[in-house]
C-alpha cells in the first residue's frame, strides 16, 4: 500500500503506469489539459477505483493527471506480476472494479455536457458526499459532511466560474441544505445528499433544475429516511428485531 497526501498526483498523464493500482481509502480528482495551459477537473473517484495500469482512465497510458482530493491509500501491484500468471484469487473481481470506475466516470462526464450550471453543481456535491462521507454506519447518524476541498475546486469539477459556484452555493443554502465559509462548505442533512443521485437516476434530471426543486427532493429523502428510521424502532419494540 501506498500513502499519498492531499495534493499529491498519483498518476501522471501520458505517462504509462507500471502498477495496478486501486484507491483503498479516500478520494482522487481527474484532471486534463485542454487548450493552451489550461486545466480542467473533469471527475471525482474513490474507494474500490482502480486507477493504474489497466484501468479506464486510458488504459495503459493515461489520459488523466490522478490527484489526490484528500490524503489517498492506494493499493498498489506491479503489472508484470499481475500479467506472468493467473490472477491472485483476491483480484478476481477486477472486472467489477474496471465497470465501476467506469460507471462513475462517465456518469460525471455525462453531467457536465447534458446538465445545466445548477444540475452540474449538484451531481458534483452529491459525488464528493458519496466519496468523502465516513464509514457507511457513521454516514447515516452524522448530520453534516464538512467537505474538505475549497469551493474553486468545486467549481472546477462542476465547470463553473468562482462567481456562478457562489450563486448556486448560496441558494442551496438559502433553502438550509448547505453551509458556506471562505474556505469550507458544509453539505446538511448528509442522508439526503447520499440518497440524491439515486434519486435524480429514476426521477431524471428535471428534479434537481432549481435550488427549490433540488430541496423538495432532498427534504422528500429526509422525510422518507425518518419513516424508514421509525419503521425499524417500530420493529425493535414490537419484534425485537435489529434496526
């Protein structure tokens, strides 16, 4: 395993990775350059990702810079040895961990050219609360995620300027679903934001098109997740059932 601190690039792009290698803990921006010396942050990807040789970021070169978002602990396997012989058994599962990666990424891709400003800030806050929240059980008792990256590369991934990022912040936040500082960002009612792309995935993107129809789908999550949390003391008064 390999420790990489907040900042750090993992993988360089054109380079051609000599590991296998699969994000164990924390949380990695994708970034391209694109005309000139200009750089975009195109997607966020996190545990189970598999982001080295191999991968669907470009295969065997990459078509990314890999940067860690948060401190990243990867897991690491030079590719000779993955590719002398059979696979280990706990590598068997490998194919389910390229579809993954490949699922997210193109789920955010998508976003970013079928979404409109407000839509892409959204998917980006739901993302970074399903890549940053703690421990499933420690998630859904806690009532805000403090996100840990600024609000410009926020807007970076959602492809917003500083100023539209701040207008869209702020009118999360006039409905309560977000705090906001300088530096920081606070997600509120973190169950609803975990729940949320779920959601929008069956309801379509028209659901989240504005601040007041995001919050009515959230505040839907939130009242949805109460009756589910009653349903379950209900079980453990009248069955003795866990929750």
């Amino acid at each position: 395993m390999k420790l990489f601190r907040r900042g750090q690039i993992i993988v360089r792009a054109g380079s051609t990775p000599a590991e296998w290698i699969a994000i164990s803990s924390g949380a990695v921006c994708l970034i391209t350059q694109v005309a000139g010396s200009t750089r975009v942050a195109v997607a966020a990807l996190w545990l189970g990702d598999v982001i080295g040789s191999a991968s669907p970021l470009g295969k065997h070169v990459a078509q990314y810079d890999v940067t860690a978002l948060v401190d990243v602990v990867t897991i690491n396997i030079p590719w000779t040895r993955l590719a002398a012989g059979p696979a280990p058994q706990q590598f068997a599962d490998a194919e389910q961990l390229y579809s993954a990666t490949e699922t997210r990424l193109q789920e955010q891709i998508f976003m970013r050219l079928a979404g409109n400003g407000f839509q892409r800030l959204v998917s980006v806050l739901a993302t970074l609360a399903a890549a940053l929240a703690p421990g499933i059980d420690t998630a859904w008792q806690a009532q805000s995620l403090s996100l840990p990256v600024a609000q410009a590369c926020i807007g970076q991934l959602s492809g917003l300027s500083r100023r539209q990022t701040w207008i869209y912040l702020g009118q999360l936040a006039a409905f309560g679903w977000v705090t906001t500082a300088r530096t920081q960002v606070t997600l509120v009612g973190l169950r609803s934001w975990l729940a949320l792309m779920a959601e929008v995935d069956g309801r379509g993107l028209a659901c989240i098109a504005s601040a007041e129809l995001c919050s009515d789908v959230l505040a839907a999550l939130a009242s949805r997740d109460g009756l589910d949390r009653l349903d379950g003391l209900r079980a453990v008064l009248f069955t003795g059932e866990k929750c």
